[in-house]
C-alpha cells in the first residue's frame, strides 16, 4: 500500500488531479507493470480499510486535524473498492480463469464510482480532483461494455447448445443490462456537476462536459439517442450559470460539437449540423486522425445536401475506409450515372446503415440526377440565334433518365439494357422535384412539353 499512499499525498501537495485519478488506474503504467498485483497482494479481506487507513495517515507526515479525517476516510472508502476491484481484474485476466467474470469487474468498479460520487456529494472533494471523477466515469463505461459482451457470449453458446423450439420473442431484453445501469450512474456524476452552486473557479461545473461526452457516447451506444436532447435542454436551462463553451480544455469541446453535430444530423437540421461539425474538425488535434475519419462520415454527408459538396480524392487518401465506400459514390455523383450511384449506395448499405447516414445519402440521388440533367442542357446546343437552348421536350430529359438508370445493366453482348421504363408523367413528375428542391431553375409547358429553363443560373451552384 505504500506506493499507492504516497502517489496519493504527492497528488494533494501539489493539488495534481491526474496524478490523483492515476492512484485508481485500473491499468498499471507501463514502468510499473504488476502495480495490480502488488496492491492486491498488499492486503487481505479481513484488514484491508485498517492497511488502507494506517498507509495513508503514515504517509500524511503531521498530525491530523478533523478536517483531515475526513479527508482520509472518504479516501479509504474509495481505495478499499479500488483494492476489490484488482482482486477482480486479476481473477478475470488470470490464466486459470476459463470465463473471465468481468460482470464482478463492472459491480466493483460500481462500487469504487458510487465512493467517489459519495465524496463530492458530501464536499470532500475539490473541483481539482476532478479527473478522479472522469476516471471513475470512463472505466464504469468500459466494464459496463465487456461484461455485456461476455454475458452475450455465454448466452450465444447456450443458444447454439440447445435443441428445439427457442422463444425468442424478448431476446435483446437485458442484453445492456450492465450499460443500462452505468448510464444511470454516469447520468448521477452529470447531476453532480451542473447542479454546483459553488463559485465558478471552485466548481464542479468544469468537469460538466467530459461527463456528458461520457453520456452521449453511452447513449449512442444504447441506440437511445433520443435521451442526449434531455442533456442538451437541461444544458440550455442551466447556461447562464455555466462557463462559456470555449473556456473548457479543447478535447471537451472536440467531442461535444461532434455528438452535438451527430444528434443534429439525425434530426435532419443538417444547416446547424454542419456548423457544428465543421467546427470540431477545425478543433481536431491534426494527428487525431480516427477523430477526424469519425467527422468526416457525417461531414461528407451533410455538406452534399447543403451545398452540394463532394470529397476530393485528396481529402479521402488518409482515410482508406471513409475512400472504400465514399470514392464509388462520388465518382457517380459527378458522372450523372444513377445505375452506378445505385450499385455504390447497395454496396455500401451495411456500413451506412450502421453509421446511420444510408437515408441521407440515398438524398444523393437527386444530385446525381441533376448532374445527369444538366449533361442533357449542355448537350442541347444553340438555337437559331446561336444562343444557348433553354427550351428543352421532356422527351429529351426522359431518354437521358433512361439511359443513366440502365447504363451498365447489359446482358453481357454488349447490349446496354432497356432499362426502367418511365412515362410523361413519371418524368415530368421528377423534372418538377427538381425545380421544386431548386435543383433546376425553370418551368415545365405541358401544352408544349417542354422544360423552360432560365437563361441565367440554370442549374443553381454548379455555374450554369
């Protein structure tokens, strides 16, 4: 217990909150590899808060007033549970372990996240040992997650090894069972925070974001991202009591402007959406590359219905899988080729469902059929004055449609396919979507059957 005492009163000497956070590391640093197994071995059951309580009062080197009593049994509280929870850690990590128990892992470090709540709650922690709290958070957040995944490994075996009939009516119930409950705890550390009526530079409300990143991630994870707007409302009740945004460290403010910018996207307020994400990319430490790479899958999506914006190349190189499913995509975009935009969208759809952006892309479709229509306006030539032609028969664009819905279906004699047919109406139906989403500038002449176009601005943000 020694080593741990005195990283602990080093900490409070020089009021070091990492310092202080790394004392109940789950995960021994790398010059110290068996610092797990030395703790554990430190102590037993029986004696352990004595051993814990006499190792810190040894190392506090002066008598101890009340207040420093205090101090020293909310910090037994917290590193008994932390001793409990290496001698789980060891146990599932241990080699004669045949199915790692990280369910006794999770509740343990449970009860380590309530010890430290307990301490802020009753003003024995300061707002400087607020990384013990972030500690606590993330590693609730981990072990939720592995002892989940390891009950839904043993009920897959069982499934697998059982005959007959299975109900499996109510099959994912329980199966975040473990995530479920940290949710509620992590969302007690957030209460912890915004609910701090002490002085701003004495506040807990500094630790505000890091816990409710740690709330948005575990929703997203959940699939209950309904539950992050009652975070962002009650952050919007509590703003005039709260530091500005940009006064908090830069990975905080990383983190939430993309949840904040995700959550956007998902609602289809694509406008604030970009604002937000744009804005943690310009945020984003250059060499965090999985951060950007995480960005970008919502970016890319969200500037092509805005603006109409593609990736280029360039930008998609040091993203090799964002390039995997973006690259065929675009290539169509801007080839006007709706049967290649089809096959791309198809081929990527397990990735885009499971980043929840396959609906918007599938929007693409009418920029892709915007460039295919304007490659039809361009093609039209000049009439008898030499001006470029601005009346062109619907017949003309249905063709083109036709064409680009069959490019690359052929049968493999080099016949192109017929491709699906589309009537008058079923064209005039689209070209008038177009017009409508201000894709197209112009008027359809049904009398005359013909499209209108503008002389001027034709095809909105492409130049012509």
């Amino acid at each position: 217990m020694d080593p741990l005492a005195r990283d602990h009163h080093h900490a409070l000497k020089t009021f070091n909150g990492h310092l202080l956070a790394a004392t109940i590391s789950p995960i021994a640093p790398p010059h110290y590899l068996n610092r797990l197994d030395a703790i554990f071995h430190a102590s037993n059951y029986a004696s352990v808060p004595q051993d814990v309580s006499y190792a810190l009062t040894k190392h506090a080197h002066r008598s101890i007033t009340k207040g420093d009593r205090q101090i020293l049994d909310t910090w037994t509280e917290i590193y008994v549970a932390y001793w409990h929870v290496t001698g789980t850690i060891l146990a599932a990590r241990s080699p004669d372990a045949t199915r790692p128990d990280w369910a006794k892992v999770y509740e343990a470090w449970k009860d380590l996240a309530n010890a430290v709540i307990r301490g802020y709650t009753n003003g024995i922690l300061e707002n400087w040992t607020l990384p013990v709290l972030y500690m606590a958070g993330k590693h609730l957040r981990i072990f939720a997650i592995k002892a989940d995944k390891s009950k839904s490994n043993l009920e897959g075996e069982l499934s697998f090894n059982m005959d007959g009939l299975q109900d499996d009516i109510a099959g994912d119930f329980g199966r975040n069972g473990k995530l479920e409950d940290a949710a509620r705890v992590i969302n007690r550390m957030f209460t912890l925070c915004i609910s701090d009526r002490a002085p701003l530079e004495e506040s807990r409300k500094w630790g505000l974001y890091y816990i409710i990143n740690l709330l948005f991630k575990t929703y997203f994870k959940l699939n209950s991202v309904g539950l992050s707007k009652n975070i962002l409302r009650a952050i919007s009740a509590s703003k005039t009591d709260m530091p500005e945004l940009e006064a908090f460290p830069k990975s905080h403010i990383v983190t939430f402007k993309y949840y904040v910018g995700v959550i956007q996207f998902l609602e289809e307020d694509y406008a604030h959406a970009e604002e937000n994400l744009t804005s943690a990319l310009a945020l984003c430490h250059r060499n965090a590359s999985r951060n950007k790479e995480l960005i970008f899958s919502y970016l890319i999506p969200t500037r092509l219905l805005t603006s109409q914006r593609l990736p280029s190349p360039h930008l998609l190189r040091p993203y090799p899988r964002l390039a995997a499913v973006f690259t065929p995509l675009t290539t169509a975009i801007r080839s006007g080729s709706l049967s290649t935009f089809d096959r791309a969208l198809a081929a990527g759809e397990t990735s885009f469902v499971k980043r929840r952006i396959y609906l918007t892309l599938e929007r693409g479709r009418d920029v892709c059929l915007r460039n295919l229509l304007r490659k039809v306006y361009l093609a039209a030539g000049t009439d008898e004055q030499g001006n470029k032609r601005t009346r062109i028969k619907v017949e003309e664009f249905g063709v083109a449609i036709r064409l680009g819905e069959a490019e690359g279906i052929g049968n493999g004699d080099g016949d192109m396919g017929a491709g699906r047919y589309l009537d008058g109406d079923e064209v005039e139906c689209l070209l008038a979507n177009m017009i409508y989403k201000n894709f197209m500038k112009g008027y359809i002449s049904r009398a005359a059957g013909m499209v209108v176009l503008s002389k001027t601005g034709a095809f909105p943000g492409t130049g012509i």
